[in-house]
C-alpha cells in the first residue's frame, strides 16, 4: 500500500464514531476482571502521591509491556510503595468505560477506543502518553472454505468486539472491497461475529466462524488448529508499522498524580527496553503472565510466531493517529475530529531524556 492510499485502521474509525456503541448496556463491569497478579510491595517502601495506581490492560501478546512489567515487577518497582491494582479487559471500549468510570486511571489500550473516546468526550476524558506495540493482528481463515480474499463474502468472521480496534480495521477493510454491513449488528456481505478473544478458538472449532481478524495471540492460536493466515494487517500499512496498543490515562489521574504517571512510563521504557534485550526471556514471562491470567501456557506453535509479528517500542507513532484520522474524514466516513491534546509526551519525553534515549513527536496532536 502506497502512502497516499486510505489506510484500514483508521478511516473506519469513522464507523466508529456513527455507532450507538453498546457500552450503556455492557457495563464494563461484564468485561473487566480482577485477575491479573497484583504485586507486592515492601512495607517501609516510599509512597508517591497516590496509594495505588489501577491499570488495565488485556491478555494478548499485544499488551505485553504491561504483561510483562507486572510480571517481572518492573513497574512496581519504579512506584515504590504505591501499589499497582491490575484489571485484564477483552476490548477497548469497555476499557474505556472504565476509564471514564474511574475504576482505572492508566491503561495499556488500541488506537480506535483511544480515538472515539477522546472523540465523544469532547477531549476531556483521557490523554495518550506512550506507545507500546506495532503490529500483531492477523486475517487468519478456514482454508477449506476461503482460499483468496474475494472468497470471504458470505462468510462469518469473528472480531473481538464492537468498536474495538480490529472491529474498526475489519469494518473498513470490508468498505474498500465495496461490500455493505451493517455495523452495529455485523449483518451484510460478510457477517461480523464479535466473539471474545477467549472463546474465538472454540467458535473455529466447531465451524461457527469461517476465520476472525484478531490479535496475538488468538491468531496463531488459530493457526494451530488448521487456520492459515490471508493477510497480516502490517502489510497495509507503509513501513509495516502501525500502532497496535497505546498507552492512555485519565485526564484528572495525570493532573492530580503527575509523579505517579513518570513512575509508571519510567516502568514502561525500562520493560521495552528489556523485552528488546531480553526477547527469549520476555517471551517467556508474558507467556507465564498469560498462564496465570488464562489457566493454560501457549504452546510453542502458538507463542513463537505471534511473538515476532510484534514490534515493542514507546513511540506511540502519532502520524499513524493523525493519518488515520484524515483517511476517515476523506472517506466520508467521520465528520473531521479534533483529536488536537489527544497526546501528551511530555512525561514521557522527560523519562526518554533521562534514559538517553530519542524524544518522540506528537505530530502536531499534542496538548498546548
């Protein structure tokens, strides 16, 4: 794909925007588990201004910073004596209804929830402070009834669910092939099943989807029970990276604990930086994260291959935000968002700094 034609992601963030999303009548409650291991912290440990941060996050491959910096303590460690609370979500959008709801103050997130959500809330509600991951989502399908992309009409495929990231990509990919569905039910030239990613597998199994868009690991997942990969979502973008998972907070958490947020992106960097090091070891402990959080490890045919599709890094690639944006506008697809504050790198950059590491730019999307 050239860099002037539309890019998947992001004009179907459009759709988005024109859907009554159904979080009034899915609290978020239904979707957000306190599973994740929650960490130990030293009594005599120094306190920042909070007592405890919340995070959110969700068990993919996608999100292993957060899987990760839990796991290994490397977030903990950079907040002393103010305690992680840890929530595992199936989506964005419930995340995000956490967020607004204020059962979470940080949260490791897709671009499509951050963007409707800063969007409906007229920018008052979050802001993005980093980037975390690139790539790792995957068109996978049953290749005894689809065998090419055209073959996919008619067909049922899953995505995790309405409004999230792969939600929105699938939506749009759909647009451009010139099919109509509806997207609020899913109904249309193809059927979109929204089916958490936990269940996806099962749903494979027993033939009631014909493939899924879906991130790592539920994709190789998917593989190993016979699927074959039609397309990997990198390849529609330029350069192959697109921003797969944010990281955003709330607007009145980052006001009122801006030493808490610097703790949590300190952890954040250092954790990349590790996972980038360390990629043997890193795979491993977001696998042991994931076991914790699912009852049952990833198998090697599944770990290894949904592993290095992914890129970890902190740019939060905000010119993939912006072009994503304009795309959707050009489509006619969203009336022109003002997404101008939705990012603010500042504690991040501060962090970078100190790493000795290159800042990274807003794209002109920044706060003032």
């Amino acid at each position: 794909m050239s860099a002037a034609r539309p890019l998947p992601l992001l004009r179907t963030v459009a759709a988005l925007a024109a859907l009554p999303l159904l979080l009034t009548a899915c609290g978020y409650g239904s979707d957000a588990e306190d599973d994740a291991p929650q960490a130990e912290v030293a009594a005599d440990a120094e306190k920042l201004s909070a007592a405890e941060v919340r995070i959110g996050y969700f068990p993919n491959l996608t999100h292993a910073t957060a899987l990760v910096g839990v796991q290994e303590g490397l977030l903990q460690k950079e907040l002393g004596g103010t305690r992680i609370k840890a929530s595992t979500f199936n989506a964005g959008p419930s995340e995000i209804e956490a967020l607004n709801a204020g059962s979470i103050d940080i949260g490791w997130i897709g671009p499509s929830p951050s963007i409707n959500g800063y969007s409906k809330s007229a920018g008052k509600n979050l802001r993005i402070i980093s980037g975390s991951a690139s790539g790792g989502v995957k068109l996978v399908v049953n290749p005894d009834r689809i065998k090419t992309l055209d073959d996919l009409e008619g067909k049922k495929i899953a995505t995790p669910q309405l409004g999230n990231t792969q939600d929105v990509a699938f939506l749009h990919w759909i647009a451009e092939k010139g099919w109509k569905v509806d997207a609020q039910s899913g109904k249309g030239d193809v059927s979109v099943v929204r089916t958490e990613n936990k269940i996806t597998p099962d749903a494979y199994r027993s033939g009631s989807v014909d493939g899924a868009w879906v991130p790592e690991p539920t994709a190789s997942k998917l593989v190993a029970d016979g699927a074959k990969v039609l397309l990997d979502e990198s390849d529609l973008w330029p350069d192959k990276k697109f921003v797969i998972t944010n990281i955003i907070v709330s607007q009145t958490f980052l006001k009122e604990h801006p030493d808490v947020v610097e703790a949590v992106l300190r952890g954040s960097v250092k954790t990349n930086a590790w996972i980038n090091a360390n990629p043997d070891e890193a795979k491993a402990s977001a696998n042991k994260a994931l076991e914790k959080l699912s009852g049952k490890a990833l198998p090697a045919e599944v770990l290894n291959p949904a592993w290095e599709s992914i890129t970890f890094l902190d740019d939060p690639l905000a010119s993939t935000l912006d072009a994503q944006a304009a795309h959707a506008v050009s489509a006619g697809l969203l009336e022109k968002p003002d997404l101008k504050g939705i990012y603010d790198l500042e504690p991040l950059n501060k962090v970078l700094k100190s790493e000795g590491k290159p800042e990274v730019d807003d794209a002109g999307l920044g706060v003032s």
